[in-house]
C-alpha cells in the first residue's frame, strides 16, 4: 500500500504552516495516480493559503511498481553525495522484502524487479518517464555521457543536472535543471538516433555500461561525484 503520514511546514516567504500528507510509500500498481503526479511534477507540493507561494517536500521514500519492475530508493537531492551508503541501503531494503531475505514468494516477485537509487524529485521522476516513454535508463545515461563528450558550452555546474523530459517524433527532449530548485536552466534536444546508435553498439560502450551498473545508483553522476558518509567525510572519487 502507499502510506502517508500528517506533517507541517512553514512557508519559505511568510512562515505559514501548510500541511503535507508526506508519503513513506508509493505502490503504484494500487495508486497509478500517484504515479502520474509523480510523471507531471505535481507530487507532493502545496500552496501557502497566505501568500500563494509553491512549497513541495523533499522526496524520501520507496516506490514499487510490480507491473512496471520497478523498485526505487528516493531520497533528497542534497544527499547526492552519500550515493554509495545509499544505493548500499537500498539493496539491502531490497533484499529484505524481495531478495535474499525475503519468502520465497516474494523473492518471486522480485526476480524481474530493477533495483535503483534516486536522488530529487526530476531524477526519479526521469525513470518512470523512461518506462513510460520504452526507454532504457542504462542506455539513457550512455546518451549523457555522449553528450558531454562532444558537446561545448553545456551549462555544468556543481547544482546542475541533466533530465529528459520527453520527446518528439525525431528527439529526446532533455532539461538542465538546478537540481536544489527544479528550475530550467536550458533545454536540449538530442536526436533519438543517438540513443539508438549506443542501443546498437553496446560492446564499445562496455566498460562505462559496468561502472554505471555496479549498484542501483544507475546515474551519469555515479562517475562525476565524489562520495561521502552521511555528514562525513569524501570517501571516494569516480
């Protein structure tokens, strides 16, 4: 099931209380509708009754989609770099109710699922789209790389991040967004003869493709950031 539990938070403009139904869980096969809000970008934010201002709460959460093999760890984009205690936890959360430690009925139900680790709302709402769209997220991030290869003037940053959007009859619709405010720095389309070029040619892309699957954390920012302990110290660089 999807749980929520009853919070209060203050408006960043005038310190009005608004109340959030903050979710723990999401189950979209029994709640598509939180999936779609999820897709649309409305999930989870509120008005302030006093000033109007938007407010929306920081993403922490499970979310399971039997029908769609989709078992996802979400967590704030500010905790980008605890990624690899992260992505640890969530396959051990995994494990517990789908995986090695699970019934053998649930681990049934686990066999087809994809394990993954997100960080903010655009990255996790990046993978549904993937699914809804008949994309490959493995494959999506190879396109990123491909990108940053041969691309100049792309507007990188240290909040900055890359996240389709959609797509046209002939290209991927991609956003830079600043991943503290979600706000659009730039948009960019790719053609979608690109990410099937790379779809067609996975061999040359074999060594990135390994370093990007090693742990649910399957995300271009996997190989650009350094990753520490929650409130530690930088444990490591890709």
């Amino acid at each position: 099931m999807s749980i929520f539990n009853p919070v209060s938070l203050a408006c960043s403009k005038c310190g009005t209380p608004i109340p959030f139904q903050a979710v723990n869980s999401v189950n979209a096969d029994r709640r598509p509708d939180l999936r779609a809000a999820i897709i649309e970008g409305t999930f989870q934010r509120e008005t302030c009754r006093n000033c109007a201002a938007g407010l929306r709460l920081e993403p922490e959460f499970v979310y399971l989609d039997v029908a769609r093999q989709h078992w996802i760890l979400v967590r704030p984009a500010g905790r980008l770099a605890e990624w690899l205690e992260l992505e640890q936890a969530a396959q051990g959360i995994f494990d517990t109710a789908f995986g090695a430690r699970a019934s053998s009925l649930a681990r049934k139900v686990g066999e087809s699922m994809r394990v993954r680790a997100t960080f903010g709302w655009p990255a996790l709402q990046e993978k549904l789209l993937c699914s809804e769209l008949g994309l490959d997220d493995m494959i999506l991030e190879l396109v990123k790389i491909a990108v940053l290869r041969t691309q100049d003037a792309l507007p990188l940053g240290d909040t900055t991040e890359c996240r389709l959007i959609g797509r046209t009859d002939r290209d991927l619709v991609f956003a830079w967004l600043d991943a503290a405010t979600e706000e659009t720095v730039e948009i960019m389309e790719v053609p979608r003869s690109v990410y099937d070029g790379i779809a067609a040619d996975l061999v040359a892309w074999q060594a990135v493709r390994a370093e990007l699957a090693e742990g649910p954390f399957v995300d271009l920012h996997r190989l650009l950031v350094p990753t520490a302990p929650a409130g530690g110290e930088v444990l490591a660089t890709k």
